[in-house]
C-alpha cells in the first residue's frame, strides 16, 4: 500500500513572533476502480486535497483544492491563521483521486480537527506615556525639553 503524507503549515499573521505550527494528513492510494478492477500506482495522476476552514457546507469539488502529484511524498498548504484564543478554528479535509484519463473520484471521507490557537509572542510596549510631577507650596516646577 502506498502512503502519501500532507504537511499543512498553518502560519500565524506575525511570522517575525509566532511559531509554525504543522498538522499532518495521510492517507492510502486506492488499489482498485469502484468497479472492482485492479488499479495499479502508475495509473494514478494526482490527488486533489480539498480543505475549508471554519466551513458551515460540506466539502466540495467547489471547495480551495491543492494538488499532489502521485509519485510526491508530501506537500504543504499553508493556512494563514491568525491566533483568536477565545474561539476554535475548525479545519476539514477531504481527498479524490485522479487517474491517467484525468477521471475523478468521488471525494474521500471528510476528516475535521479543532484547535485553539494563542499567541506565544512577546506583547507589544505602552505607547502615548505622558506622566505629571507635582510638588508642594515650596517649589516650582520647570519643565525642560529633552531631544
């Protein structure tokens, strides 16, 4: 049986302070036509990774797809997700396999996860400071500027 591997970098809006994160989708080439009949490797095209995030209508050919070539071990799709700790992203995706005569299949069982994802960043500095020195009836104050 044949594995192929999908590394998906799901990438943070600020990549200078956020750390990668990969989620891995694998899954086994079909050994046979729905029919029943012997299906060798070399007859495979590609595969076509379709994926949504957030979806609320079931995966589609109409669905963001990426494809993979048969004969490649892995293949990234990078998702720019922004870190939103008070709400999940959901993630879903589902694969079809496309032969030499550019036939489709039907698109494969639909596989979902959901996950938080925080910022781990440094926060950002105060900006605006602005302070006030006070003293009592026996001075003055005399404000200086400093370049």
């Amino acid at each position: 049986m044949r594995y192929l591997f999908l590394l998906v970098a799901l990438l943070l809006a600020v990549p200078s302070y956020a750390a990668e994160a990969t989620s891995t989708l694998s899954w086994v080439a079909p050994e046979t036509r729905v029919d029943g009949t012997p299906m060798a490797s070399s007859e495979i095209a590609e595969f076509r990774v379709y994926y949504g995030v957030d979806i609320t209508e079931p995966l589609s050919r109409s669905s963001t797809m990426q494809s993979v070539s048969a004969d490649t071990a892995e293949r990234v799709v990078t998702l720019d997700l922004t870190p939103r700790p008070d709400q999940e992203y959901v993630v879903s995706f589902a694969v079809t396999t496309v032969d030499t005569d550019g036939r489709e299949s039907m698109l494969s069982d639909t596989v979902s996860k959901s996950f938080l994802i925080t910022s781990t960043a440094f926060p950002g500095a105060p900006t605006q400071l602005d302070f006030t020195l006070n003293c009592g009836d026996a001075c003055e104050v005399l404000e200086v500027s400093i370049e």
